[in-house]
C-alpha cells in the first residue's frame, strides 16, 4: 500500500502539473544563464573564485541550480491555489487522509521538480561552457541541499498562499520576492569586502546565498567548513519554514 | 438495539463567535438508514456536515461517527465516510481521469477500480463523457460526475449535501434509486435537499432544519400525520395581487407566487368562503381553485414559517 502522501503526490504530478509552469522552471534560469552568462562576458572576461580564474557563466551556473528550489516551491504553492480554485481542497481534506499528507505531496512535487529542474540547468551548464561536476559524491551532496532548500521554499509560499487573499496577489508577491532573493544573494556576483554594507547584510539574511555558496564550492569541489554552516544555517530554516507552513495550514481558509 | 453510525448530541457551532448558526442540534442515524436533512437556504444543514466530516471543529456539544468521536479520531473517521460536497469539486482532467486519480487516491486495487469506473460511467450516464475535461461539462454533468466518484471506494457512511441539484428528472430517479440501493446493501446515508419529495421517496427519517435548529423529526409518514390535519387551499387567479392585504386579511400561511396563491391551514372551510369574497371585491378572478391534502412540501412551509 502506497502511504497516503505519496499518493497525494502522484496525484499532484498527473493533475496540477501544467506544461506552462514547467517551461517556466526551466525557462528563466536557463535564459539567466544564456543571456547573463555570454552577454556579462563581454564585461567580466572571468571571475577569480578560489585561486583559479572561470568564466562569468561557470560562476553563475551553480547560481541557477540554487534557484530551482526557489521556483519549484513557488509551484508548489499555486498548486494549493488551483485545489482551492477547483474545489478540491475541502474535498482532499475530508479524504482519507492526515491533513499533514496534503502538505507532504506538495513538498514532495517540489523535491521532484528542483531536482529535475537542477540536472536540465547542469545540462545547459554543460553545453554552454563545457563545465562539469567531477565526483558523484559533490553531485549527491548538491542534490541533498536542493531537497532541503525544497522544504524551505515550498513551506515558505505554502504560508504565503494561506495569508493571500487573491491569486493576482499571490503572483505579484512571488514576482517581487523572486526579485529580491535573486538579485540580494550570491547568485549573480561575489559577496565579499567590497559589497556595500547593506547589500552584504540584506545577502547573509538570504537563504538563497547559503545555498548558492554551497552549491557553488560543491559544483567547484572545494569543501570547507565554512560549507558546513551554509548547510547547517538552510536546514535549520527549512526546519522552521515547514514548522510554520504546517500551522498555519491548520488554519487555512477553504 | 441498532447501530448508531452518527450520534449528535447537543451541538452548537459559529463561525464569527456571537451568532450559533446551529444551534442545539441533535440526532441519531442507524447503520443503513437514509437519513434526511431539510432546510432552507442558511438553516445550517452544510454546516453540521462539515462538522460531521470533521472539517470544522466541535464548539460546543459532542460528535460521534462511526462509534468514534470527531473530535479526536478525525482521521480513521476519514477513511471510512464517503461526502459529496455542495460545492463543486473536480481535478483539472477527463471524466476518466478524474475517477482513475480518485480511485488511487483511495488505494483501491487496480482490478476492482477498472470495474467500478465502468459501473459509474454506465449508472451515472457518462460513458460518452468519458474524454471530455471535467471544467467543459455542463452544471448537471459536473454534479453527476461528483456523485459517481464518491462510489468509487469502499465507505460505510455517505455524506451527500444536495447531490441532486441542477439534475434531469430521469437522472435525477436514477441516481436517488442507486443511492437506495446501497443503502440496503448496509451504507449509511445522511442526505440534504431542499425538495421535498425527494426526500419524501428516498429517506428513512427526515429532519427539518430551521435557523440552526431541528424543528421536526420523523418519517416521512410521522411528519405528514403529525400536520396532516393541514390543508391546502389553492388558487389560480388572473389580475394584481397585494401580498400585504391579503397577509393582513389571512394571517394563516399564505404564500403568493405571481398569480398563484397558497394558503396551508387546519380549517380552510372557514376561510374559503371569505377567500373568495375578497377575491371577488379585489376585482381578481378565480381561474382554477381547489383543496388539498398536505403534502411534505406542505409541511415544510408550515414548520418552517
Ligand atoms: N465559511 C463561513 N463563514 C461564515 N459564515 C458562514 C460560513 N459558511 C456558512 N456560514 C453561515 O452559516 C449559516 C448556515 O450556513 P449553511 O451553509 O450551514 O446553510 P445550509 O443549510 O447548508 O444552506 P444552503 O441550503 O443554502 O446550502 C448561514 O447563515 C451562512 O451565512
Ligand atoms: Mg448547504
């Protein structure tokens, strides 16, 4: 017998995944990276990262593989949206379920799709600069971190999409902070002395730095302790963020 | 002593913390009674659904269904109720496909969710539909396609809150007749409508709701013999009618719909000749009158005004 949330998963990978959102997925960070990776290039011969010198586009690829979380929780959160939409909410809720599993296949569709959504961005990766991840044990550990960050980011619009009122809202909002986290964290540039003072703070209150730091110095093979915090600081978070999704999901409005 | 599936006890609930918009309610449902909540719109019959599902919390008062308290076993209650919401409720795919998902989430096998599509299709007339997205059916379908899902698993209790709205007359029969036959076959029904006679053909037991509370209950025999003394004039007429005088003029229950007048009384022979002089001094003719025993329908307006 299938445990109710994955069920709860199945259904949500046969249901409320729409072709649109995907292409979506895909679509912005591979365009960050095409578009950014060459047209910077221009601008930043190359970037000095631990000693050796890379190509702007090596340095923004492990940043577009952090943002797949990112984006895979803000579909997460939609799909909330559309079983509200639809009815189906109130109807899953009276099934045979713990109101837990509804969150769980949510969160387990995110896992899914920003896994899948980082291999395709290794792919592009991989044809635009020819860069590889050399030890399967890197690319494990990436994949960990993205199923932690998965957590973090569908919780975090799970809470968002009970306190919005309106769908039109909701979107603006995901927009807006999609912005800020992007462009306030490590993924496009190095964060480091000669970062104004105030961007270098709004950067270390962004999960999305830790996780790009240690997506980076993974894809980079260049452990250090310092990666050990990343992690530590994006578990912890995403311990938190699902603590607070799941009550206030106790509450959610149908 | 029978099964009790569903034990209500003095139940109260709220939504804003100051109005009970059900209010001291209680009821008993055996195994494999069809039980019927009537009411108008507000009464409260979807509210004390919600409750009984477990969708909404217990304020005051205790529920038990299935032997289990909802307060605390909401879960294993979960897995053994079947409820067709009033609200629409559909996955954004086929007929077919709705089903199949329902049926997996449901973990019913493989072999007996096959034959149970088939049965629903063939009894719920939507084989032709079977392809067709659920959002392009039209309102009748989308409520058929609703009712036909929840039989897809295994229940003992179903809960159906209005499932018959926007139905044909023919579809209507024969959905009410299967949900009767599975009801001797051991489910429990507890069953909301606004119609009267379906819930006079259908139900065991009927309760009446009015603004949160249960103002009668009984078999359909026991409510008709209890105001069956009841009476029904019933006038067809052609000209204006003024709702107020006549109101003021009859104070028993008087009920005008366009050119049409109902009155429900227990001594229409004492009104009926003033009815007519008055219609007569109105300038109002009588096109077709006549005198009828109560119907359920009758008795509803009665307890309910
Ligand atoms: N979610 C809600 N929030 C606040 N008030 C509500 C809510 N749902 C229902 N009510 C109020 O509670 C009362 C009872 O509503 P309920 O839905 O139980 O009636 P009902 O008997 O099912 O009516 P209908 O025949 O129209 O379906 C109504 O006055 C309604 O305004
Ligand atoms: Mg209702």
């Amino acid at each position: 017998m299938m445990p109710p949330s994955l069920r709860l998963t199945a259904r949500n990978l046969i249901i409320n995944t729409d072709p649109g959102t995907l292409l979506f997925l895909i679509g912005l960070p591979s365009f960050y990276l095409i578009v950014l990776g060459l047209m910077f290039q221009a601008l930043i011969p190359n970037v000095v990262f631990d000693g050796r010198s890379i190509s702007y586009a090596q340095f923004l690829s492990p940043g577009v593989v952090a943002m797949q979380p990112f984006i895979a929780g803000s579909i997460g959160g939609s799909m909330l949206w559309s079983d509200r939409r639809w009815g189906m909410f109130e109807q899953l809720l009276v099934g045979p379920f713990h109101r837990i599993d509804y969150l769980l296949g949510i969160i387990y569709v995110s896992m899914i799709f920003s896994v899948g959504g980082a291999l395709l961005m290794f792919l592009v990766s991989y044809l635009l600069t020819g860069f590889v991840v050399h030890y399967l044990v890197n690319i494990l550990l990436i994949i960990v971190v993205l199923l932690v960050s998965s957590i973090l980011f569908t919780s975090l619009f799970l809470v968002l999409s009970v306190f919005i009122r309106t769908i039109q809202t909701y979107n603006t909002v995901t927009m807006f902070i999609f912005f800020i986290l992007d462009f306030a964290s490590s993924a496009f540039y190095p964060i480091n002395g000669r970062t104004p003072l105030g961007l270098r703070i709004v950067s270390y209150a962004n999960p999305l730095t830790y996780i790009v730091n240690s997506v980076r110095d993974m894809m980079f093979a260049r452990l250090t302790g310092s990666d050990l915090v990343y992690v530590g600081v994006v578990v912890i978070l995403s311990a938190l963020f699902f603590v607070f999704a799941a009550l206030s999901y106790r509450k959610a409005k149908i | 002593m029978p099964e009790k599936v569903i034990e209500v006890e003095h139940l109260r609930q709220t939504y804003d913390g100051r109005t009970f918009v059900v209010d001291d309610v209680s009821f008993n449902v055996a195994k494999g009674e069809i039980y019927g909540l009537l009411g108008k719109n507000g009464a409260g019959k979807t509210t004390t659904i919600r409750t009984m599902t477990t969708i909404l919390p217990v304020h005051y008062g205790k529920v038990r269904i299935l032997g289990m308290d909802v307060s605390e076993n909401a879960e294993k209650i979960r897995r053994r109720i079947g409820v067709v919401l009033q609200n629409e409720s559909f996955d954004f795919a086929s007929v077919e496909r709705n089903l199949k998902v329902y049926g997996m989430l449901w973990d019913v096998p493989r072999e007996v969710l096959k034959a149970r599509i088939e049965e629903v299709l063939e009894v719920f007339d939507l084989g032709p539909l079977r392809k067709v997205r659920a959002m392009e059916l039209s309102g009748g379908q989308k409520k058929r396609l609703q009712v036909a899902r929840e039989f897809i698993h295994d229940m003992d209790l179903l809960f159906l809150d209005e499932p018959t709205v926007g139905l044909d007359p023919i579809m209507r029969r024969s959905v009410l007749n299967y949900i009767r036959d599975k009801a001797r076959r051991g489910l429990t029904v507890l069953y909301t409508t606004q119609i009267m006679e379906e819930a006079d053909y259908l139900c065991d037991r009927i309760a009446i709701m009015n603004r949160g509370k249960i103002v009668a209950e009984g078999t359909s025999s026991d409510l008709k013999a209890k105001y069956g003394d009841l009476k029904t004039i019933h006038v067809v007429v052609s000209g204006d009618i003024d709702y107020e005088s006549l109101k003021s003029k009859f104070p028993e229950d008087v009920i005008v719909d366009n050119e049409e007048i109902r009155i429900v009384s227990k001594n229409v022979e004492d009104i009926l000749p003033d009815l007519i002089i008055y219609l007569k001094t109105k300038d109002i003719r009588i096109e077709r009158i006549s005198v009828e025993e109560s119907s359920l329908d009758d008795v509803f307006l009665k307890v309910v005004s």
